[in-house]
C-alpha cells in the first residue's frame, strides 16, 4: 500500500497541473497560429500580434492599464510605508485594527468592494473613469503592500534608526538614510506584486471605468464575448508575459534580498531572514 501512495500522487499532481497549464498552453499555440478559424494548426506567424496591437482601441487601452497600474501602485506603497511605520509606534490594539482592515480587503470579494465604490462615487457625484479605477485598485493593492512592509519591518531592528538619531539626525533624516534603504528590496517587491494584481483586474476596473475609460483586461473580456480570436489569444499571451515578468522579479528580489515576504512567496529560507 505504501508504495502505491507516491505513484498515485504523483499521477493526481500531473493530472491538476495539466489543468492549471494546458489551457495556458492552448492560448499561447493558437495566439501563433496561421489558421484565423482556429480549427488545426497550419503554421507559425506573429502577424497576430502586430494585428493586435497595432489597433488603436488595443493601445489606448493598454496605456490606460499601465497608467492605472503606475498610479494605484505608487499610492499603495506610500499608504503602505505610512501604515507600516505608525504600526511600529501603536497600541497592540490599534495594530489588531489594521490587521482587521488590511487582511479583510484580501478576505471579502472583489465584487463587494467595487459595487461598494460604484454606489459611493454615485452617491458623492463622482465621475467614472481613469480615475475611479485608481482608487478602486489601491483599496486591495494596499493590502497586499501593507502585509509585505510590515513583514520586512518584523525582522528590523530598531538599534541602527536609534544609533542615528543619538548621532544628531532628525527623523526624516533617520527615515531617508537608515529605514528606507531598508525598506527598499520590500518595496520593490511589493511594487511588482500590486502592478501585477492591478494591470490584470478585470472587477474593479468594470465597475469604475463607466463609459470614460477601459483597460487592457476589460477589452478582452469584451473581445472574447463575441467570439475567440488569434488576436485574443495574442493579447492574453501579452498579459501572461507582463505577469510572469512582473512575479519573476518579485521572486528573484524575494530569493536575493532580504525583504521579510519569503514566507508569503513560499520563495526560499534567505528571504526570511
């Protein structure tokens, strides 16, 4: 019976990571393929992928995304560093308040946040659009961002801020030279991680960009509605590649700097030192 147990183990892991792939695998075939019907392969091209994105519709969007994604990350990060630092100062009670917060933005659905924007920005008479998304998006990328400073700030001591103040700095001196070089292979994970989340959230950035404004994600939501194109398949290979870029730079930052979210990533024993 025992020797049984690791074969079908490993039957049923190939068997659930065949799933999780092959229809990644599909995509990326057909988003190169000749046949625009999509019916067998007859060849190699990337004429897909010029005809994709070299549409206007496709690029004004994909600059809204990055747009979307620049902003809502900034802002993450600083409500981050902010909330991460008056942690360090507050009450234990205070700091199970922010927990509550921060990890429920992770916890409750997506859809229940941006319904709740999309009512509130009505009720307030606030437009739709680039904007709205950016606050949609920084409300859970701020969760995400707020859980990994705070994991770098666990391992910090205080001994090197309090060794600079007693040499004459100021706190904004102790906080540019001593905490923030600290903080920064976190930050940069955290970064990465939130571009990721927010350049693929199709949710919030539904609900927000009214009539005004479209993203990346939205558009192929859209797209495939009607019917599955090479052109689909080439801008869902674009996003893939933007994710995993943006991951496998998280992951090496995580594996070669220490920035206290090895344990979140599952990314080695170095990173959580």
């Amino acid at each position: 019976m025992s020797g049984r147990l690791p074969r079908v183990s490993t039957v049923m892991t190939g068997i659930v990571l065949l799933c999780l792939y092959a229809p990644l695998a599909v995509v990326i075939v057909y988003s190169v393929d000749k046949e625009p019907a999509l019916i067998h392969w007859t060849g190699f091209t990337t004429r897909w992928y010029h005809k994709a994105f070299g549409e206007a519709t496709v690029r004004e969007d994909l600059l809204n995304s990055l747009e979307v994604a620049a902003f809502s990350t900034a802002i993450s990060l600083l409500l981050a560093v902010t909330a991460g630092l008056w942690a360090r100062r507050a009450s234990s009670r205070a700091r199970r308040v922010l927990d509550a917060l921060t990890y429920s933005r992770i916890v409750l659905p997506e859809v229940v946040f941006a319904l709740g924007l999309f009512v509130l920005f009505h009720e307030l008479h606030i437009g739709y659009g680039i904007g709205a998304i950016i606050i949609g998006h920084v409300v859970f990328n701020s969760a995400y961002a707020t859980i990994i400073i705070q994991a770098r700030l666990a391992t910090l001591s205080e001994t090197l801020e309090e060794a600079a103040a007693d040499l004459g700095a100021n706190r904004w001196r102790v906080f540019r030279r001593v905490t923030l070089p600290l903080l920064a292979p976190a930050m940069l994970v955290a970064a990465v991680l939130t571009i990721s989340f927010s350049f693929d959230d199709v949710i919030t950035s539904t609900f927000l960009g009214g009539t005004n404004a479209q993203t990346l994600p939205v558009l192929l939501l859209g797209m495939i509605r009607l019917h599955v194109t090479p052109e689909v398949n080439a801008i869902g290979v674009g996003l893939m590649l933007i994710t995993l870029t943006s991951f496998a730079l998280a992951g090496i930052v995580t594996v070669l700097r220490p920035t206290g979210a090895g344990s979140l990533l599952a990314l080695g024993s170095r990173a959580a030192e």
